[in-house]
C-alpha cells in the first residue's frame, strides 16, 4: 500500500468520524432548543 493510498482512506475515516459526530452535535442541539428528552435519556 503506498502513502498516498494510506493518505486518502486515512482522510475518508477522517471525514467520515466528522460527519458523524456533527450529526450527534445536531441533534442534542435540536434536543435542547425544543426542550425535548433526548432518547438516551430515562428521566422519569
């Protein structure tokens, strides 16, 4: 496997943990505005 293979799947993992905790970001942001339990959340 040469470097700049290694380079581009190393950036795809990258971008693909990003994407993937901006969505998590999103939606305890959108949690929180509207008040609601987040679905983790047990809170009786």
């Amino acid at each position: 496997m040469t470097v700049s293979r290694f380079r581009t799947i190393l950036y795809i993992v990258v971008a693909i943990v990003s994407l993937a905790g901006l969505a998590d970001a999103a939606y305890l942001t959108v949690q929180a505005l509207t008040g609601e339990t987040a679905a983790c959340g047990n809170q009786a």
